[in-house]
C-alpha cells in the first residue's frame, strides 16, 4: 500500500509533503475545503446543460431476495433524477454553487443490501481483531520512500480539525488543522485519546483502501455514487436533504452537522459538539440512519468533476454506472481521489453545505481524517 497524505474533500498531495513540511501538510488535510469549489470549469456546455429539474423517482417492484442480513436493509433501486440543483439561492449564507454536481440527469440502479449505519470503532476493531490489519495512518513511513527526510519526521499520524479561539477568515486552512503523532481509528483525537467508550461511534481515520479491506473481510464491498445517492434519497426526488426540503422541519435537527461560528465552536444545537454515535437521528425513507452529516461516506468511484456533465451528454438514462476509468481534480491534477458522499459533523452553510443530498465529496483514495467512514454494500 503506498502512505500517502491524510485528506478529504479538499486539495491534498503526497505524505512525502507531510514528512517534509508539516504546515503545509495541515492546508492540503482541510476538510470540505472551499479551494476546489471555487474552482469554475471553463466550459460553456457546463452551463448549457445545468438545469434544476427533478423527474420522479420510479422505485423496482421486486422484493428483497430474502431476509435482511444482519444490519442491513434493502434498497429496491430503480430510475431516478440525480445530482444537485445549485443551492446558493435557496441557503442563507450559502456560497458553493456546486458545478461538479450538475447537470441533473437521469440513472438506473439495481437493488442492493446497505447497512442501515456507518461502520462503527467496535465493528472495526473486530475486522482488525482477526485479521491484524494495519491502517494507513498507523503505518510508519520508511525512509527510502523519503530519501533524506529527517528521522524525526518519519512517523505515523494523522490530521485532527482543531478549533480556532476566535472567528478567522474561512479561506486559510491553516488555522483550523494540525496533523498529530500518533493519530489514528484507534487514537481519533491524538495519542492520548481512545475508542474506549465511544464503540459506538463510526471508525474514522480510514483511508479508502482500509475501508475496501474491511468490506473484503466482510463479503462486502462500497457502494457506487449513484448506489449510495438512489439509497440516500429514498425513494424521494429532488428533496434538498434526504429527509425533505426544510433544514429543520418543527424546530428539530436531523442529522449531526456544525452549528455556530465555524471554525471556532460548535454550538451543538443538535445535541452533539463533534463526532456522534450512530442512530442518534431519524432514519430516512430506506431505513438508513445518519446518510446525511457526522462523517463523510467512501463510495467506489473515481472522482472527475465533469463526470456528470458526461453521461447527460448522452441522453440516455444510464444503468449502475460505475464512475469514470480514471480520476480528474483540475485543482489538483495529479491526485488519485475517490467520491466521498453525505458530508459530516463540520458542514454548515457559511463554508461547506455539502450536506445536501445529490451534492458530492472527494479525497485522494490512500488518505483520511477524523470526519471520513464509511458504509458498505452487498
């Protein structure tokens, strides 16, 4: 396996980069960074096609294949409007128009067994258990993959969101990220902290290779993009979030997001400052609890920010699509990212909303921080 830098959703590059230059490791960690989203394709045919209408969702009437594995629940599949619409009109303090999540276009999945929550400490630590498996973040990196780096840097680690004391403008990332000795699944916040108490709570740390050796163990594997978009929606087209289209319906939070100044404190309205344990909110329509907030999901596909704009392309509705042959971040050209999907505990509307069912994630495929999981499929 290579060691590559912890990330997520954001610009990210080598480890080489975190063994040599500790701060810039902290700016290419952020998460559900607004440097990519910033970037705008040069393409007049992404504008051309970028439209906001929802065709209805056409459910499979075929039942399940059997009983339900343990913890997991049937997603009938089916044809279905997917993508974004652009938000920013519809968000108070919103600010991402979200051009890699368009145009809406139609898709067609087979049905699927999902787990009804993200892979939890206890889970994980049971996989480890057997078959003593070592995640990238506990890997050490040696040094002739690092000629000349100084011993001291050599060490395994991972980077932790670190709050700031006061507001601080939201476009230097350096401010609210530290990459930390010793971090890992095991250590989530730092050497000295632990998973003791908190197995309930979904592993994170995991890069997606650590994730795809979990769902190997487990007769498993991630779900594709439009798989984990068909499941996250349920059965619903065109709702902002997977519950509907109203943020908090009666008064009440569904799901584990960051309310208050970002990044200097959450408020915890929702009843949680940080990572939760699973179930803590509703499940949507499929029985899926937490697809939206508390960390984000690896699916399977290769990220490319116009992969979207390629299938609309061709006017047909297309069936299990499998995401594109290779990967494509303009930001960063030559980073290998996955999708991730669902957002997590540090979404808010004034930085990254990407809460919103339909929109997307990313993060280079070796990496992962203290607010990435993941759930599988079969």
């Amino acid at each position: 396996m290579s060691a590559k830098s912890i990330s997520t959703n954001q610009p990210s590059s080598e480890r080489k980069k975190l063994v040599w230059w500790p701060a810039l490791a902290i700016l290419i960690a952020i998460a559900s960074g607004l440097a990519w989203f910033k970037f705008k394709p040069n393409t007049p045919s992404t504008n051309k096609l970028a439209m906001d209408a929802f065709e209805p969702t056409v459910e499979n009437k075929k039942p399940a294949p059997g009983p339900a594995p343990s913890g997991m629940v049937w997603i009938p599949g089916g044809e279905f409007s997917m993508g974004c619409a652009d938000p920013t009109a519809d968000l108070c303090g919103g600010t991402e128009t979200m051009f890699d999540a368009r145009p809406i276009h139609r898709v067609y999945v087979d049905g699927f067994w999902m787990d009804d929550h993200e892979v939890t400490n206890a889970e994980y630590a049971a996989f480890v258990d057997a078959t003593g498996y070592i995640t990238i973040a506990e890997q050490t990196p040696k040094a002739e993959d690092f000629p000349g780096a100084p011993p001291e840097n050599l060490v395994a680690g991972a980077v932790i969101f670190t709050p700031t004391p006061e507001p601080v403008p939201l476009n230097n990332h350096f401010q609210w990220w530290r990459y930390e000795h010793g971090a890992n699944w095991r250590h989530p916040d730092g050497p000295k902290s632990s998973i003791e108490g908190r197995e309930n709570f979904p592993a994170v740390h995991i890069a997606y290779e650590d994730a795809l050796a979990y769902c190997q163990w487990a007769g498993k594997r991630l779900p594709t993009e439009a798989e984990w978009e068909f499941a996250a929606r349920g059965g619903k087209s065109g709702n902002m979030y997977t519950w509907g289209s109203e943020f908090k319906p009666d008064g009440k939070h569904q799901a584990n997001t960051f309310q208050g100044v970002f990044p200097v404190t959450d408020a915890a309205e929702d009843g949680f400052a940080g990572i939760a344990p699973i179930k803590q909110f509703p499940a949507n329509p499929y029985g899926l609890y937490d697809v939206t907030g508390n960390v984000w999901e690896w699916c399977s596909d290769w990220y490319r920010y116009d992969y979207f704009e390629t299938l609309a392309k061709s006017g047909k509705v297309t069936r299990n699509p499998q995401g594109p042959e290779t990967p494509f971040d303009p930001v960063e050209p030559s980073e290998r990212k996955r999708i991730h999907r669902g957002g997590s505990f540090l979404c808010v509307d004034q930085y990254c909303s990407r809460y919103i069912v339909g929109s997307r994630g990313k993060g280079e495929h070796s990496t992962g921080t203290n607010h990435v999981g993941f759930r599988c499929v079969k």
